[in-house]
C-alpha cells in the first residue's frame, strides 16, 4: 500500500508541475487563480498521503491548515482583485485586463 | 521506491525555481503574485520532505495564507492595467545579478558545510525535561532561546506601530459584486480557524504547532472576516481596549524575563517546576499578539476609532 502511495505521491506533484503551464499561459486572472486553487487542493492531498508513508501524523496538521487557508486566498482574489477588474469595465466586455 | 522518491525532489527543487524566477521576473503583477503564493505552497511541501514539520506549518499558514491575501489586497489597490508591466530585461542587471547570485550560492555551500555537524540537538534533547515542554522546537523557542522570540515579537509590535503611524486605514471601495455567500462563508469558516488555532497552540507543548502558527490561523481568520464586512474594531473605545491585545506578547515575555529574577533565578530562566506553565501562558500571549498584528497589519494604516456606517461596504 505505501508503494502505491508513494506513486500517488509523486503523481500529484506531476500534475501541479503540468498546471504551471495555466499559470503561465493563462488567458486570464481567473485561470491563473484556479490552477492555483487546484495546486492547494493537490498539495493538501500529498501532505495527507505522506502524512500516511512516512507515519508522520503532524503532517495532517499541515494538510488541516493549508485546507483551511487556501479558502482566504481565493476569497481575497474574488473581492480585493476581481471586483476591481469587473467594475470599471462594464460597457466593455466583462474580460479582464489582468494579464 | 528511491527512484520515486528522487523524482519527486527534483520536480519540487525545479518548480521551486521556475516559481522564483516566475516570481521575480514576469511581466505581469498579478501572474508574480501567484507564483509567489504556489512558491509558498511548494515551499511547504519541501519542508516536510527535509523533515521540518514545524517549518512546513508556519510556511503554510504564513506563506501561503496570510502573505496571498496581502499581496493580492495590495494588488487590488493597485492600478489594474498592469498588462505589459515592465519585465527586467536589461542585460546589464543580469551580467550583476547573475554571477552575485552564484557567489551568494557558493558562499551559503560553503557555510552550510561549515556548520558544526551534529548540531545542538543532542542537547536540545538532553535537557528537554527541564523545558516543561515535549516538543524540542517549542521548547527553544520558548524556554531556552526565549530572549530571541521576545525580540521577534517586538519586530511585529514596531512593524504595526510604524504601518499606523503612516496614515488612516484606506478604506476599500464599494464592492462591485454583492454576493450574499460571504458573510455567510465569514461565519461558518470564523469558527473554524478560532477552533483550529486553539488545537495547534495546544499542540505546540507535545507536537509541531505553538504560537506562530496559532497567532498566524487565528490572525487568517480575522482577515476573513474583515474581507466579508466585518468592522476592525482594533480602535474603537466601544468595543474595549482590543489594541492591548497587541503589545501583550512582548509585555508578557518581559514581565516573565524579569519577574523570574525576584525568584533568584538568572534573567529568563524559569523556575523548572513553573516552566510548562510558564511556557503555554507565553504561547497564548505571544499567539494572541501575533493573531492581532497580523490583523493590523493587513489593514494597511490606523483603523479609525469611530465607525459612521453600520459596516465598512456601505
């Protein structure tokens, strides 16, 4: 089962590697923010999992507060940075100007 | 498995730096932004792998909880027609930067294979039982090295008074989308982080956890509620002294520092008998001050004592 989970592992950390490429690409802000709502989300899960391998239980400490706190980033980019993108801008189309 | 194992290091080493370099380089503030926050993020996740779980955590909540809602507040302040932005590509900066930054590389190699081999653990670990404390990071933190976290805590007691001192909190603008799912989201998370924050400063005697990343939960969950309307009433003489709340950490710690030496014992050290005591009532203060200059600092200037609007969206 550990070795299982150590591929999972290493699996997850693929994937966040392969979703820089949004991050870079974008198109928008809102893409950006997502791929990195979706790295949040994989890092929790390769916490939990070597939290598991290596018997390290404090690691579900670490998982409970990067859950807890990926919630204020995104809540922070749809008031402080989206608002503002979506407010002057409505005769245009509602696009962003954040590149 | 070691192939496996390898793998994953060198990813997280490479995307460390792409995220860097990403962070530092690209045209584009709010793309530097989230490269900053998943740096945090990653950051984490290779403090656990160099077996540094108390590290990972204050990364976590700080780096990647407290720092993101900063910067991306701090952005939405900002003129938001930052497309082109201007990238650093002058080539006379990298000809500097680039050979300095191998030079800083070469010196920290250098240094960190100075460094005294077996470290100070064995006698972290030898006199743990006089610590009060199970947790060896706890208890140099805040027994043994206590004098270092007393002026770490003034560090953040100054950085809140010098962020006041510049000028009223600027207010934010009126919301452009009304969404009823955020005060509710305020409520129901507040809790959460206050719960949380109390299990980790409870924690931080026996296990990785303790007052910074406590003070740094607790402090996230005030950010929150001030993003969903709540008032900062650090101020407000309505709602009672709050703001002592942040100088108690460093009043608290110099309290203990001198008070042990009416006990007849030297300056900051705790009598053994007292020193779990001692240690959790320091953790709740220093977790507490931490929680409210975290809050202040966010708010960006002095908070106003007096409120005229019912909330601060009107």
């Amino acid at each position: 089962m550990t070795e299982l989970f150590t591929v999972l592992v290493g699996l997850l950390l693929l994937n966040i590697v392969v979703g820089l490429a949004r991050v870079l690409r974008g198109p928008s802000a809102i893409d950006r923010m997502l791929a990195s709502e979706m790295f949040s989300t994989s890092a929790v899960a390769i916490l939990l999992l070597m939290a598991f391998i290596l018997d390290k239980h404090e690691l579900l400490d670490v998982a409970l507060v990067l859950a807890l706190l990926a919630a204020l980033t995104v809540v922070t980019f749809v008031i402080r940075v989206w608002s503002e993108l979506e407010a002057p801008k409505s005769d245009n189309d509602p696009g962003d100007t954040l590149k | 498995m070691g192939g496996v194992v390898l793998v994953f290091d060198v990813l997280l080493a490479a995307a460390l730096i792409w995220l860097a370099w990403q962070a530092t380089h690209t045209p584009g503030l709010f793309r530097a932004v989230i490269s900053f926050i998943i740096f945090g993020l990653l950051m984490a996740l290779a403090w656990v792998r160099l077996e540094a779980p108390d590290i990972a955590l204050a990364e976590a909540a700080i780096g990647a909880g407290a720092t993101g809602a900063l910067l991306l507040s701090a952005l939405g302040r900002l003129a938001v027609t930052d497309e082109a932005g201007t990238p650093w590509q002058e080539r006379a900066d990298l000809t500097f930067w680039i050979p300095a930054g191998l030079a800083l590389l070469g010196l920290l190699t250098l240094a960190a294979w100075y460094l005294p081999s077996p470290g100070l653990g064995q006698e972290v670990q030898a006199s743990l039982p006089d610590s009060g404390v199970q947790n060896p990071v706890t208890a140099v933190l805040l027994n043994f090295r206590a004098f270092d976290t007393l002026l770490e805590i003034g560090v953040l007691l100054l950085a809140t008074i010098a962020i006041w001192s510049l000028g009223p909190m600027p207010m934010p603008g009126a919301q452009a989308i009304i969404s009823p799912v955020l005060p509710a989201l305020g409520r129901i998370l507040f809790p959460m982080f206050a719960l949380v924050s109390i299990y980790l400063l409870w924690r931080g005697s026996h296990a990785p956890g303790g007052a910074f990343s406590a003070g740094a939960v607790i402090g996230a969950g005030g950010i929150l509620s001030i993003l969903a309307g709540a008032r900062p009433w650090l101020t407000g003489s309505a709602y009672g002294p709050w703001r002592v709340l942040l100088s108690l950490g460093l009043s608290a710690m110099l309290a203990v520092a001198l008070g042990v030496i009416v006990l007849g014992q030297p300056f900051f050290a705790y009598p053994t008998h007292l020193a779990g005591t001692i240690v959790l009532l320091l953790e709740l203060a220093a977790g507490l001050s931490i929680a409210m200059s975290l809050v202040a600092l966010y708010l960006a200037g002095q908070p106003p004592t007096h409120w005229d609007g019912e909330s601060l969206r009107q």
